[in-house]
C-alpha cells in the first residue's frame, strides 16, 4: 500500500512508518515539527520508498498520487506543563490538529478512496469511573479542564471519524492507545517515563506525585504499533484498545527503573498532581484486541525498559 502517515516524526509515527516500510510499503510522512523531532525521521529517509512532506495537518492537504490508507497520529500528547511540547502550552494546535486535522486527513481518505485510521487515546475515558476501561465506555471528561483540549480533541475526532464512516461509508479504524514507551521519546516530553530515566541516570532520586498509588499500563512501543498494524488490516471499524493491561503504580513503577538502572537515590515525593484532571487509574481493557486482532503485548515491563536504557543513555552523552 501507499499510506500516509501524520505525524511521522512523532514518537510513535516514527515507529509506525519504520514497522510499515519492514512490511513492504510506500510511506509518506508528514509533521509539522511542532512536537515531532526530525532526529527520528533519520533512520527511515534513506528508504527508497519514505518520502517526506512538511506541513500542518490543520491546514488543507493535498497529496498527489493514489493514496491507499491514510494514518492520523499528528498532535501534541504530552500532559506536562513543564514541557514545551506539552498539550497545556499548545492549547489551539492541540484543538486544531484533533478536529481540522482529522477533517482534512478523512477528506484526503475519501478523494482516495482510501481506508483511515485514527489515533485516538485512552484519555478520552478522562479519570475513569469504569476499571478497566472497556471500549463500551462513555468516558468521565471534564469538558474545560486543563487537560480539556487534548481528551474533547480526540473525543470529537472519534465522533467525526465515525460520521465519515456511517454517511460517506469511509473505510475507517480507531485506536485507543494506553500509556507507550522505549526509544525515540523526547527527553524533554515532560511524561513519566523521560523523567524517571534521565533521574535514574544522572544518580538522582526519583520524583513522584502524591502517594504514588496512582496507577498506568505500561505498553513497549514494538508491542503497540504491532498491534496498529493488525487493525490496520482489519475490518474492525469500532473503537480498539490497544494498551498492556498489567497495571502497576507510578510507585511501583519509579521502583522498578531505579532497580534496572541500579540508581542508588530512592524516591521523593511532592504534592499531589499539577493538573487537577489527572487520571488517578488506568487500565485497558483487551478483550476486543485479543478476539478481533488476535492481539495481546509481549514484552514485559522489564524487558521493555532493559530495551529502552540504552536510548537515553546515548541521547544524554552517558553511552
């Protein structure tokens, strides 16, 4: 196929163009750079079928040639304030790039022809009453929020999805994605994982919010976009969890990579949570993914942070 990619140079449209390109297809990237890092784009642009188109996606899209699927994944995601890639400091090209640039990627789908998947995220269930989080569940979003223009963004990019879908009958997918990690994250994203590795490396102690009994499912990239590229080639035109549903506590977790890392330094701890909608538990629900995809991660926490050291610690001259 050829396929257009959003987002491309993002943390996780990197991983999904190089998985595709493996696989035998034609890759057109697209980023505006807002948040994506050209660094990533590197290792794919001496593939003879990667081409590379500059531009933001809320601004209208016109790519020549047959396009066959066109993939969504350009917008800020990082909840951190403290990041300047952080969707808080981003609050209108975070809006824009979920709703006008979903409308111009399913108008690009429909010229084409071409089948569409949307990536969509668990925070569109916001700080869940339903544990764990089933697809069939409507979601506990604060609608003006500070996380607010990240989780409606995505919220009314699924509902326009499935407009597309049910009255111009376009090919459609969605993906909801859970917490991902390993190489290619930005360090100065400002998310958990970042944070935790570069403390651990440096020799300094972790830092956590509150109690730490707030809790994520940890997903290693490879993992996560194995399982895009399944509903990719499905029928399945229904929303799809796509998350590692063993749930640990950022406690637990701050633990584990001072272990892997042997950092000496501990943890500390500060007041509870910069962003009052913060998500207090999250787990997927994998029930669809595994009936529907045949789907379901392999790589434990473990071996997923063993794979993703060896990344900071050349990105932060420590190799």
């Amino acid at each position: 196929m050829r396929i257009l990619i959003t987002g491309a140079a993002g943390f996780l449209g990197s991983h999904l163009s190089a998985k595709l390109l493996d696989e035998g297809h034609q890759v057109i990237g697209m980023d505006n750079f807002v948040t994506g890092n050209p660094e990533n784009l590197a290792r794919l642009t001496s593939n003879p079928n990667f081409s590379f188109i500059r531009h933001d996606v809320s601004n209208f899209i016109f790519v020549p040639g047959k396009i066959d699927a066109v993939m969504h994944f350009a917008s800020p995601a990082s909840p951190n304030p403290a990041s300047p890639y952080g969707y808080t400091n981003l609050p209108i090209q975070t809006m824009k790039a979920g709703a006008l640039g979903t409308h111009n990627t399913l108008g690009v789908a429909r010229s084409h022809k071409a089948r569409f998947l949307l990536a969509s995220t668990s925070e569109i269930y916001g700080d869940p009453l339903e544990h764990p989080q089933r697809e069939t569940y409507w979601g506990h979003v604060d609608p003006i929020g500070v996380r607010s223009v990240y989780d409606e963004a995505k919220r009314f990019a699924e509902a326009l999805t499935m407009a597309y879908h049910r009255y111009h009958g376009i090919d459609t997918r969605i993906v909801r994605i859970f917490n991902t990690y390993g190489p290619h994250m930005r360090l100065d994203d400002g998310r958990v994982v970042p944070n935790f590795m570069q403390q651990a490396l440096r020799k300094e102690p972790l830092t956590i919010y509150g109690d730490g009994q707030q809790t994520r499912s940890f997903c290693f990239v490879s993992d996560l976009v194995d399982g895009i590229v399944r509903l990719l080639y499905s029928d399945e035109h229904d929303p799809v969890n796509i998350g590692n549903p063993a749930e640990t506590t950022i406690l637990r977790f701050a633990e584990t990579i001072n272990r892997l890392t042997n950092n000496p330094s501990g943890i500390i701890a500060q007041p509870a949570s910069r962003l009052g909608d913060d998500p207090q538990r999250r787990q997927p629900d994998i029930t669809r993914a595994r009936e529907i995809l045949k789907w379901e991660p392999k790589v434990s926490l473990d071996e997923g942070i063993l794979n993703t050291i060896p990344y900071f610690k050349e990105k932060m001259g420590l190799a």
